[in-house]
C-alpha cells in the first residue's frame, strides 16, 4: 500500500508536457513507499520516477532539491531531480507537491556483502566530504535537542527497566555531547538503510529517499550507517562488516579525534534516536493509512548490545 494518491496516464502526460523528457509509453504506482506516492514512469526515452509529497513540511522541500542537485553535481550517486525547460524542479500534481528523478537501477541489499560495505562506506565518504561544502542549512530534526525533548513521550510506555534505560542515555548523550568539541559539519542523509540504496550486484546505482536530510554532525550519519548495515540479529556489530565500511569511508574522510572520542555515544545515541521515533509511530502519532509500522524492539536490542559489548575499535585510516 503505497499509492496514497491515484494518477490516470492523461495527468501525468499533461505533466510531463513541461519537460524534455519524451512521451509516456507506462505509468506504474510502487508499492514499497510508506510516507510518499511513487510511480515509476516509462517515456519513449528514459525511465523515470515521479513522487508526490503526501506529508512532512513541505516548505523543506527546495532544501531537498538543493541538496540532490549539489550532491549531483558532484557526481554522487543520487538521483537528481529533473528540471523543467524553465529550470523549475518543483511542482504540484493534484494537489500535492511532486518531483520527477531519474529512475536508478538496482536493488535493495538486505544482507549486504562485504563488496557492498565497501562501495557504500566510500560512497558516504565522498559524500560528506563534498557535503561539509554545500551551503544550504537545516538544523537534523533528530538531533539530541529533539532526543532531549521527545523520550518523555514514550516513557509511559515502557517498562521500568527501559525508562530508567531511556532516561540514563539521555543524560549520558547531553554530558558527552555537551563537554565535546565541535564535531565536523555538513549535510547528510539522515536515514541511510539499507532501503534507501539501490545495488546492481556490488555496484551502488544509488543513495534515494533524502527526505530526512539535513545539516549537522556527519558522524551521526556514520553511525546510522553502522547501526543498520553492520549490526547481526543479537544487535552485536559484525566485525568484517564494519571494518570493511569504515576503512572504506575513512580512505575518504579520516575521522577526527574528537569524532574517535564519541564514537561509542554516537553509536548509542542513534540507536536511541530510532528506538525512539518508532515508538513514538506506535503509540504517540500513528500513521493516517494503514501501515505496518517498523519494529522499536529493533532498536532496543542494538542499543543493549552496544552498552554490553561496547563499540568495536575503529580502523585506522589509511589511503589504500
Ligand atoms: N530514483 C529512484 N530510482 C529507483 N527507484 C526509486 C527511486 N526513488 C524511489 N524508488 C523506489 O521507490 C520506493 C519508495 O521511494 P521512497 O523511499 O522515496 O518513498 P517512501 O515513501 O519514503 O518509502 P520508504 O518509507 O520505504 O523509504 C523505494 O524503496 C524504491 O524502491
Ligand atoms: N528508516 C526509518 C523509517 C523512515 O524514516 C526507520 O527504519 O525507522
């Protein structure tokens, strides 16, 4: 379920009209999407992808184009979003607000190889690299301002044992964070699962769904990153995984001292971060349709294997 908002071929031809992209051979809506409306399209020339913005804040979106069209530019591999011939990428389509990107090829990887660790941490690498650059600005909506205010929301909840293990994090995350220098500075994904990359074997046709993006530490990126791809069924991290990603990230963008120093709160703290957003899916703001929500219980089971077992140490970087 996935298609909130129905489109006939005649309204996306008209649509199209404004575009260089070629006529409309099929239009097919995705169902895999939970927040937005996906179609894929067929012109005479090229695939392509077409979404409506069903929710969120919608005045973000330019940030979003922004950051798809820098990250572009510098030869990411991210879909850029189609311009109109007037250079215009925006546009509303009954009623919602839609954009149009190429379509890129390739699959969700669910266990992804050690090939595809390798190619997603260099990825992420050269992108934050350039992205320490990119002038546009959104404060991360997940930050440890939003941890700091939002876990009283869920506490009721929980049992004792996970309130006092909700509460205790979070004073942990505001002492650290709060005595730490200034990490390095940038845009980022802010949500890059597994799910939001697309993989031709071990080939990365692409990073999608920027929807979270925003600017602030890149090392909370990272940590997303190592959270979701590295961590086995029992939350532990998988060491070849891990160090395959990171070597690969760090021959890109070696991490600072200070970014070492907090590596095993940061680790934490976005296990939390997700924990946290959903439970608060489950019980504080359900979704409008009818969606499976994802499992908090993922969350808290990474959280406990990181505060038993620690972080792994980090490879050193190096340039091979
Ligand atoms: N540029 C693209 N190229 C190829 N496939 C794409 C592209 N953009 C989106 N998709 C496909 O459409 C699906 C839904 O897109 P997207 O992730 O943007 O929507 P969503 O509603 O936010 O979904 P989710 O909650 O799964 O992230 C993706 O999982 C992917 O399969
Ligand atoms: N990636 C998120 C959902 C989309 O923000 C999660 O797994 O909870």
């Amino acid at each position: 379920m996935a298609v909130f908002t129905p489109l006939s071929d005649a309204q996306v031809v008209e649509f199209l009209k404004r575009f260089d992209v070629g006529t409309l051979v099929s239009l097919e809506g995705v169902a895999g999407g939970t927040e937005n409306t996906t179609f894929f399209l067929t012109t005479d020339r090229r695939e392509l992808v077409l979404t409506l913005f069903e929710q969120g804040e919608h005045e973000e979106l330019p940030f979003f184009v922004d950051l798809l069209d820098y990250l572009a530019e510098h030869r990411l591999p991210v879909p850029g979003p189609v311009h109109d011939r007037e250079g215009i990428a925006l546009h509303s389509l009954a009623g919602k607000p839609s954009l149009l990107f190429p379509r890129l090829p390739g699959r969700h990887p669910m266990a992804p190889s050690l090939a595809q660790c390798r190619a997603l941490g260099d990825a992420l690498g050269r992108m934050h690299l350039v992205s320490q650059h990119f002038p546009g600005h959104r404060p991360n909506p997940r930050d440890l301002n939003w941890l700091s205010a939002m876990h009283h929301r869920v506490l009721v909840y929980l049992s004792p044992e996970d309130q006092a293990l909700m509460k205790d994090e979070v004073e942990i995350y505001q002492d650290v964070f709060g005595n730490a220098p200034e990490l390095p500075q940038g845009a980022l994904h802010g949500d890059l699962f597994r799910d939001n990359t697309l993989f031709e074997t071990d080939r990365l046709g692409g990073i999608i769904d920027f929807y979270n993006g925003c600017t602030g530490d890149l090392l909370f990126d990272l940590a997303i990153v190592i959270n979701d791809w590295a961590s086995g069924p029992d939350g532990r991290l998988d060491r070849e995984r891990h160090d395959t990603l990171l070597s690969a990230y760090q021959a890109r963008r070696p991490l600072t001292l200070a970014e070492r120093e907090v590596w095993p709160t940061m680790l934490r703290m976005t296990a939390l971060r997700y924990w946290l957003s959903r439970l608060l899916v489950v019980y504080v703001d359900p979704p409008a349709h009818d969606l499976t929500p994802h499992d908090p219980a993922r969350f808290h089971t990474i959280l406990a294997a990181r505060l038993k077992h620690g972080a792994l140490p980090l490879p050193e970087a190096s340039n091979t």
